[in-house]
C-alpha cells in the first residue's frame, strides 16, 4: 500500500512537469517574436523555465511523502516507516533536489549565457557566404562563455572554503534539528553558498517585478474590457476616416488655383485632419487586429472565445485580487511573527521555531495535506500565481539598468536576446519564490506538513507509542520540539532542511531574504495604490506600437458599454443605434 502511495506521488509530479513544460513552451511562444524566432533559443528558454518551476513544484511531493511516514491522527510513524525506509525515502529526495539544484544553476549561469553568445555570433551575410563556420560561431560563443565557468568556479570555491557560523553563545542552536542543520560536507557547503546567494540575487528580483505583478495583474483582468468593441471600433472609425478624407478634398480643392499656397487658418486645419487621418487609420488596423481580420480560423475562434470569457476574465481579476491582499497579509503575519519570536534573530536568519501568530494559509495547506493530492493542487496554483505576477511585472517594468530600458518584453516582440535575459530573471525569481513560500508563506506546511508526535511514553520497551485515549498530548512537530517522541517521528521535509541550512550557515544571506519580505510587501502596497488610481494602459501599447505616447484612445470607459461591447465582439458586428451615436462621437471627439 505504502509503495502504491509513492508511487502516484511521483506519477503526479510527472503529469505536473509535463503540463509546466507546456506553460513554459506557451509563455515563449506568445512572447517571442515570430520573425526572429531561433529554435536554440527557444529550447533552452523551455528547458530553463521548466526546471526552475520543477524544482519548486517538489515542495508538496517532498511533503506529501515525509509526511506518509506517520499517521496525524495517532501521533506516530506508521508500521511499514522504519528507519531505514524513511533514510531511503529522504536520499531519494536529496538526490533529486541536488540534481534540480545543480541543474538550475548550471543553466542560469553557463547554458543560457552560452546561448546568448551563440545567438549574438550569427552573422547572416557571412554565413550566406560561408565564411561564418559551425566552429568559429561556436568559438566566438565559448570564449565569451569562459568568463561565466569562471564565476562557477569561484562560486563554488568561496562555498568550498568560506567559514560557516557555528554554535556561538547567544545563538540557541542547541536543539537536536539545528545541530542537524551545521554538520555538512564541503560539497554540500559549496553548493549552499551558491544557491544561497542566487536566491538573495532572485530575492532583490523578486521584490522589484514579483510585488509589482501581484497588484498589477488582478487589476489588468479587472480593467481589460474595452468600452468599444471591435466591431463597433472598425465602424466607427471608418465613418470617420471617410468624413476626414472628404473635409481634406474640399479644402484642397477650395485652394487649388491658388498660387501663394493655403491660407493659414486652411493649412492649420489640413495639419490637424492628416493628423487625425493617421490616428483613425492605425484604430482601424487595431479593430482588424481585434477581431481577427486576415486570420486563420484559430484566431478568430479563439477571439470569439475571450469576447465570451470576458466577463467571468473581471470576476477572476477580482478573485485574484483577494487571492493578493490574503498573501500579502499571511507574508506580513510570518515576517511579524519572525522577527518576534525568532529564536536566534539574526545570527541564524529569523529561523522560527513554531509559529506563534494564526497563518491563515499555512493553516489551509496542513489539513489539505491530511488529503492528497489537494494540497499540491493548491500549491501548484499558488506558484503559477507567483510566476504570472513576474512576467506581468516584467513585461510592464522592463528589462532595465537603473532608470535605462535595455529590453522591452511584450507579447509577440520580444526579442530573443531579451527573451534570454528574462528566461534568466525568471529562473532567478522562481528560486526567490520557493524560498517565500516555504520560510514566509508557509512554513509549518513546508516544514513538516501535517505530521504530528505522541508525547506520551510507550509502556514497555520496544513498542509503539500509544494516545488514542489521550489526543491532548498528540502535538504538531517544530523545530523546537525536543522531547525524545519527536525525535523518532518528526521527519522535517527536504527542501526546508536546505534552506534553512543556507539560513543557519550563511546568516547574511538570511537576513537579506527576510528584510526584503517587507520591500516585498512595501512595493506591493505602492503599486497597488497607484493602480487604483491610474488605469493601467498595458494591453494598448502592446496593440498599438506606434501610437504615441501622450494619445489616449478611450478603451476603457463604463461598465454597461463595457457589456455592449462584449455582446458585439461575440456577434462580430456593431448594432445600428451605436454605429450612429459613435461615430458623431468619435469624430466629434477628434476633431476638437
């Protein structure tokens, strides 16, 4: 029964990698530009994305199956859980996390740098001619290559022989799982202290992109319905464009005989009307674009499908707006709690012992693990929430140095240069992500999951531990538990044992981590402010590249419009009363 268990486990993991492979083919192919598109590129942005989110979708397998161990209703491990298989059990997960890990940083630091070069090098005059050879573009990209092997090297060297904290007076490590935490090999302290410090690198990503996508992507969805449909918008302008050209003939042909040109008042309102001709041009291309116009049957099926979905589109911005504000408060509580209750403060990064304030979500996530597999469904969903929020924060904030933009990532002209740079950022925050949900988010469910201990002493030597008739000594794990029952059946879950040992070893990267939680959260509340305040114009720069800047195109107005809208997209033509009304309107509106 037991192997049965693990092994529908795991099967949920497979089918879970096999679906983020898909979201991860889907993201890059929205993103990237379909004329420059590169299959290296794209596969390596693949490859990256999907092990990153992979590594963080372990958490609830790595949970789940620690915590299959032992029963939560009896307090203690199961009878098939001896020693030796719950040994087997975590070298399986070690193994499968450090080959995640090393795999993770061997692709942010050397594959994808590599693939960069190796796009850069392409030269298409000379490789039309042939005298671009496969080893001189492969040369080209190594030895701008050797400089990122070089960081590895060094990185793993610094991890190799940095001094790790020890046990100093005032620190409170005296406890069996914190003394676990500072005996490790080399190996494993070179591999922490790279990790370590690509996660404080994500972790400065995270706060600038992540906390500005989490307000900014439930408020899009709840501001994306547009006033004006795309029929209604073609229409519109058509009739408008067609009163402008004919206002420009008569004054044209008003003037034709003269020779000392037009007058000014006439050559100030022919400016304006070749002005307005260029603005109800590209709102024609844009209502083509909307609606498909050109395009396969795909394309408008599915346009006909958004129009549909539209507004259950604002009921989920809404739902994801609460979703936001309810781990925004949960990140708070923890960070609250750790730099409260924490039992070493600083010198081991807020390590918390027990959670001492009510965490709302950490709570959900240990009953739903009593049940799997709800709790990896819940997990799952929470870091795609995660990862959508970073690539709408950087696809509005950009790929930039300071106050420079050096890329621009939007949907269908991302370049691929850029969609390296932002395969890199993402991997980097990923890694940020997997260290707030388990130290901030959650960290009792990441810890130990639903395990619990009976404090109660067995009656004879050699059996099992027994509080059927006694559920009040039946007590969650913690990390300061320190009773002999916890320490035979508390089994602390993998990944929190590794982060927790970058944390406890390397402390500035701890306290880095931590203090950024409350940028996190600062920048979150900023964002969020500002958005309410100032609709978001996101989707129109995106249809509209060469508009300008200061143009305002009124897309955005009423919710009832908002529905007449709605109804035209999905029947593919504008009714009559606001054909007319319209466009007096729009051209009205243009002229002045």
């Amino acid at each position: 029964m037991a192997l049965i268990q693990q092994t529908l486990i795991w099967v949920a993991y497979g089918v879970a990698v096999a679906l983020l492979m898909c979201i991860a083919a889907i993201f890059v192919y929205i993103y990237q530009t379909p004329r420059e598109r590169s299959a290296i590129v794209s596969t390596v942005s693949i490859i990256t994305l999907t092990s990153l989110l992979a590594t963080v979708f372990l958490l609830p397998v790595d949970i789940a199956l620690v915590a299959n161990t032992s029963s939560s209703r009896l307090g203690r491990k199961k009878d098939w859980a001896t020693p030796h298989r719950v040994d087997n059990i975590l070298l399986t997960l070690k193994i499968v996390y450090y080959t995640l890990y090393s795999w993770d940083a061997l692709l942010c630091l050397i594959v994808v740098p590599f693939t960069y070069f190796w796009y850069e090098e392409y030269d298409e005059v000379d490789s039309e001619e042939g005298s671009q050879s496969f080893g001189k573009r492969l040369w080209g990209a190594m030895k701008y290559t050797i400089g990122f092997i070089l960081l590895v090297i060094i990185l793993f060297l610094v991890g190799f022989f940095v001094p790790v904290t020890g046990n100093k007076a005032g620190q409170h490590l005296d406890f069996d799982y914190f003394k676990d935490l500072l005996t490790e090999n080399r190996g494993e302290r070179a591999l922490t202290f790279a990790l370590g410090l690509l996660i404080t690198i994500g972790t400065l990503l995270y706060v600038s992109y992540t906390a500005a996508g989490f307000s900014l992507l439930p408020i899009s969805l709840i501001k994306s319905a547009p006033s004006v449909s795309a029929p209604q918008l073609a229409a519109t302008s058509a009739s408008a464009l067609e009163a402008n050209l004919e206002r420009q003939r008569q004054l044209e042909g008003r003037n034709a005989g003269r020779t000392d040109g037009l007058p000014d008042k006439d050559r100030r309102e022919l400016e304006a009307l070749m002005r307005e001709e260029r603005t109800l041009k590209r709102r024609e291309r844009l209502a083509a674009e909307a609606s498909g116009e050109g395009k396969g049957w795909v394309v408008k099926t599915w346009t006909k499908i958004e129009a549909i979905f539209r507004p259950i589109k604002l009921l989920g911005g809404i739902f994801l707006l609460f979703v936001s504000i309810f781990v925004w408060v949960t990140i708070l509580i923890t960070g609250i709690d750790k730099a409260k209750n924490s039992i070493c403060k600083r010198h081991c990064g807020y390590v918390l012992g027990h959670i001492n304030i009510f965490n709302p979500i950490n709570w959900i996530l240990v009953q739903s693990a009593k049940v799997f597999p709800v709790d990896y469904v819940l997990v799952a969903l929470l870091v795609l929430f995660f990862f959508s929020s970073s690539v709408v924060g950087i696809a509005t904030v950009g790929i930039r140095f300071l106050w420079l933009r050096i890329f621009q990532i939007r949907k269908g002209h991302t370049s691929p240069q850029a969609m390296l740079m932002a395969t890199v950022m993402l991997a980097l925050i990923v890694l940020a992500i997997n260290y707030s949900l388990v130290m901030m988010v959650a960290p009792q469910y990441a810890t130990w999951g639903s395990q619990t201990y009976c404090d109660r002493a067995p009656k004879h030597p050699g059996e099992m531990r027994d509080c059927a008739k006694h559920p009040e000594l039946i007590h969650p794990c913690s990390e300061l538990a320190d009773s002999l029952a916890a320490a035979e059946i508390c089994t602390p879950s993998v990944v929190s044992t590794f982060l927790n040992r970058i944390t406890v070893n390397f402390p500035f990267f701890g306290v880095v981590d931590f203090w950024a939680q409350f940028a996190f959260l600062a920048v979150f509340l900023v964002v969020l402010i500002t958005t309410f305040v100032r609709t978001p114009r996101l989707d129109e720069n995106q249809l509209d590249e060469d508009a300008e800047e200061d143009e305002e195109e009124g897309l955005l107005g009423s919710t009832t419009r908002r529905f007449g809208a709605t109804w035209e997209d999905i029947m593919g033509r504008a009714s009559s009363s606001r054909n007319r009304t319209g466009g007096t309107a729009n051209h009205g509106a243009d002229e002045d």
